[in-house]
C-alpha cells in the first residue's frame, strides 16, 4: 500500500486520478509540491489564485455576520475583486433562511477508507432542505455538462447524504432533498443547479468505492501512468517531472484558481484544480 493509513480522499484527489494517475502519484504518494508554475504569466497567476482566496474568504465572513461595510473596505484596492464582490450583495446566491455552516468540512468511511469534503456554504432550511452551494471565481464559466461530470458534483452531494446527520440533531438527509448549487463571481445570474436523489446516490456510493479500490490496487510509479490526454499536461504542474513541455498554460484559459495556502490544506485547495478548462 503506497498511501498512509490515514489519507483521506478528496473530491481533488479523486479527480487527479480520473484525469491522470500520474498527477495522482506525484501530488499524493509522493507529495511532489510545485516544481513548475501552473499557468503563465506568473504573476498573473498568483494575482488571481491570492484574488480567488480573498474572495472566499470576503462570502465566508459575511456569511458569520463581519457587516458589509466592513468588508467592503477589503476590496477598494481591487478592480475585479470589488466587482464579484458587488455581483454577490446583488444576487445574493445563498438568500434563503436556515442553518448556514460555511467552511464546512465533512468525512465518512467508504471502501475502508476516509472520503472528505470542504464545502464553501451548506444551508439547511426550516423545511429542511440540505443546500450545498460553491463558489467559482473563473472568468468562464463551467458548462452543466463539464460540472456534472466533475467529481466534486459526486462527492459533495454524496458525503453530504452520509456524513450530514451531523448538522440536523441526527436526521440523515434524504437525497431527494438535497443539492447543490455552483455560483460563478463572473456570471452572477446563471447559476447551476444539481438536484440529488437515491437512485443517483447509489450510483456515486458504487462508482466512489470503485474508484477507491482502483487506486489502492497501485503498487508503485509504474502503477500510475501517464495520461494519454496530454492537454492534461497543459496547466499541471509535474510537467517537468514527466517531460511533458516546459511552458505553462496561458492563464487566461483556466476555467478556476487553486487556493493552496500550506501543504496541510493541500488536498483539499487543490480541488479548485479540477474546474481547469480541457
Ligand atoms: S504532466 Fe501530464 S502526465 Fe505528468 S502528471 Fe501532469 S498531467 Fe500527468
């Protein structure tokens, strides 16, 4: 077994290893950091991922109650900042009354194994509905179709089905009245909406403990191969490691940021990755 008895996996992990085993191995077995940038220029890029980062932090204030003209003095100094910021007070993506837990993190065992999640906001309504919602800072936005096949829209709506009995004095969350709801900075009134149900929760509780399993066969490096979809390689950061070009992605393409503050929240910053245009 290559991974430590107490990895845990992330809707990023998961998604590394769909997307190639490779990335999968570097960042997780062998804990490989960032030996090239992601994406260029590099200054831009770490101007949007520091952007990205602020403004989850901006939602996650308001959402405890810091007052708005407080944390409107945050944003004077950026352009596009202050207009996502504007674009939330506006649309108010998350305006319906209950229970909200931002920040929220949640885990369950599954194949032997922890599966986690850091969910930007759940809410959960008086007539108790179970609310996930994300925020996605890109300047594109991500298709229905691209979201619905990302593992982040699996494993959120999942582990929330299992592990949520935490938030509502025991009551495990049916699926049907669960979902969840992706709100994009830059595209304020067109957010994506993905209902859960039982049927859908059966079929990610397979396909995750398969998954699992899958990973957790590899035995070493060979165990992990390079992606034969090299536009993978475009925006990863291993590409030196793999020979697989030197230059980075232009920024502008990128579909989402990282927000990788230290290695221990690693695993689960990354999952911004993910929303990478291929
Ligand atoms: S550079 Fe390409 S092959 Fe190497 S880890 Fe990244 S995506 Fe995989």
């Amino acid at each position: 077994m290559l991974l430590s008895a107490d990895f845990q996996f992330s809707q990023a992990a998961l998604q590394a290893f769909m997307d190639c085993p490779r990335r999968f191995y570097w960042r997780y077995v062998r804990r490989v950091r960032w030996p090239a940038p992601q994406a260029q220029p590099l200054v831009e890029h770490e101007e949007r991922l520091q952007r990205g980062w602020l403004f989850h932090r901006l939602v996650q204030q308001h959402v405890l109650g810091v007052p708005e003209e407080l944390l409107a003095r945050a944003v004077q100094a950026d352009e596009l900042l202050a207009r996502w910021w504007e674009n939330y007070l506006s649309a108010h993506p998350a305006q319906v009354a209950g229970q909200r837990y931002p920040e929220l993190v949640l885990s369950a065992s599954l194949a032997d194994w922890r599966v986690m999640a850091k969910y930007d906001l759940v809410v959960v309504t008086p007539e108790k509905r179970w609310l996930i919602f994300d925020w996605k800072t890109a300047q594109r936005r991500t298709s229905r179709r691209k979201l619905l096949a990302r593992l982040q829209t699996r494993v959120y709506r999942y582990l929330l089905a299992r592990a949520g009995a935490c938030l509502a004095g025991g009551v495990t969350p049916p699926p049907a009245q669960l979902e969840m709801v992706y709100w994009f900075a830059n595209h304020p009134a067109d957010p994506e909406h993905f209902p859960y149900d039982a049927t859908q929760f059966a079929a990610d509780e397979e396909y995750l403990s398969n998954l699992i399993m899958e990973v957790c066969a590899g035995q070493d490096a060979a165990d992990f191969p390079l992606t034969t979809q090299e536009r993978h390689c475009r925006y990863c950061s291993y590409r030196s490691l793999c020979d697989r070009g030197k230059e980075a992605g232009d920024v502008d393409e990128m579909d989402e940021v990282p927000l990788a503050e230290s290695l221990d929240d690693f695993d689960l910053d990354l999952e911004q990755i993910a929303e990478i245009e291929f």
